[in-house]
C-alpha cells in the first residue's frame, strides 16, 4: 500500500471536516446524495464524451495503482539482469533461452528472446524503442482521463449550485426555507471543487509517475540486455545500470571504506 496517497487523502478529508466542525458546522450538512449524483455523474458524462469508453474503462482499472504500488522492483530488475550476464558469459546467450518462461516482465522476456534469436544490438534497440514509445503513449492518457475530470468536475459543481438556487428561488413564498436551501445548493460546488482538488488532479500527477517509473524500468532492461548481447562484464552491466536507480552498487558504496 502507498502510504503517501492513503495518507494525503485521509489528511485532506480529516482537515476539511475539522474546520467545517470547528465552525459550528456538522458532517449531515456536505452530504447531499443529489449534489454528488449532479456532480460525478455530469462529471463522468464529460470524461466518456470526450474519450473512447475503453480508454475510460482502462483508467477506472488504473485506480488501485494510486494507493498499492510495488516498490523495489527496480532492484530486483537489476539482480535477475545480472545473473542473466552471469549466465550468459558462462554459457552463452543461446542458454538463456531455458529461462524465458520465468521471467515475468513481458518486455524483459520480448527483448531477451530477440537477443536469443541472434538479432543485432541496433535493430534490437529500435525495435524495443518503438515498442517503449508506442507503450508510452497508451499509458499517458490515463492520466490524461483523470486530469480531464478534475478540469470538468468544479465546472458541473458550478451547474448544481445553480440548479439548486434556482429551486430556491421558486418558494421564496418561504423564507425560512430560502437560507438553508441556498446552503445546500452550494454543496455541489464543494463537491466539483473538492472531487477535482483533492483527488482527481492529484491522481492525474500520481499515475503519471507511476508511468514513468514503468518506462524508465523498461530502458533500463533494454540497456541490460543489449549489453549482455555485447559481452560486456557482469560488474560493468551492475554498474551501468545501477545508474537508472540513482545509486551505485552496494560494493562499489563500501569500497571508499574498505580504502579508508
């Protein structure tokens, strides 16, 4: 579970709701059913309109990816990177080919297949360049989904404060009702301001890193395996590709105290 999303949320929620009850407010007067059905689903409406239905479904699919996440997969990249050179500077990359059906990443499996196959470290690397790119560009409209409800929903919160005002305004034969009724038609616009704010907008920002996580682990496999196709040594290839992680080896971070 990301503890920093779960955490953000909860804090914004347990803020806002503080300060509404420390103004004498109570909790029964943000929650409207009608404003939250003018404002998700004229929102969600908008989102379908201006994108293809599987796209929206595909971010929808995307929503667990804000809140679980799997750390530490650029390191365990980097370890079963580097036992493939082991192995293939003992054997031979041909020996590879016993140990695709384990590896789990299909990208990784896709390139070390061409690699087994004999193809030349160019074409490999522009083969699996377009596949990053095209791989990229799919991936950037989910956030673009999320970003796009988050610009639509104060827009249609704005909507149902309106609505709701103008109800009010057909029985202001009853002015004790006026109050509390232009109260609750501007519940909508808390509803858009704060769906978009709270969540949406940094939902967008969230996936967009998690996307370019995922591209930077699918260079970082590409550079591995081109260099275990050029023989370069197991250590270099650690080395190299610690690099796409920001740190150096753990060897290479206890030599200077060894020295010492």
């Amino acid at each position: 579970m990301d503890a920093s999303s779960l955490g953000g949320i909860l804090l914004a929620l347990a803020g806002i709701l503080a300060g509404l009850l420390l103004e004498g407010g109570h909790i029964g007067q943000v929650l409207q059913p009608t404003a939250a059905m003018i404002v998700f689903g004229g929102t969600l409406g908008a989102v379908m309109l201006q994108f293809p239905l599987r796209t929206v479904l595909a971010a929808s699919g995307r929503l667990m990816r804000i809140f679980f996440h799997k750390d530490g997969g650029g390191e365990a990249l980097l370890r079963q990177i580097v036992a493939f050179a082991n192995k293939a500077r003992r054997k031979g990359i041909v020996s590879l080919d016993q140990d695709l059906p384990q590896v789990a990443d299909p990208f990784l499996r896709q390139a070390l297949m061409l690699a087994v196959d004999g193809t030349e470290p160019s074409e490999l690397r522009r083969i699996m360049e377009v596949q990053i790119d095209n791989l990229s560009e799919v991936e950037a409209r989910i956030p673009a989904v999320f970003e796009s409800a988050g610009g639509f929903s104060p827009t249609i919160g704005i909507i149902g404060a309106v609505i709701g005002l103008i109800q009010v305004m057909q029985h202001l034969d009853h002015m004790d009702q006026v109050g509390r009724g232009i109260a609750v038609a501007f519940v909508a616009t808390i509803y858009g301001v704060g769906a978009a704010n709270i969540f949406f907008l940094p939902a967008a920002g969230k996936l967009r890193q998690r996307a370019r996580e995922d591209q930077r682990l699918q260079e970082m496999a590409l550079e591995g395996v081109i260099s275990i196709i050029e023989g370069m040594n197991p250590r270099m290839i650690e080395i190299k590709l610690a690099s796409f992680q920001g740190s150096a080896p753990r060897d290479a971070e206890k030599a200077p105290e060894k020295r010492a």
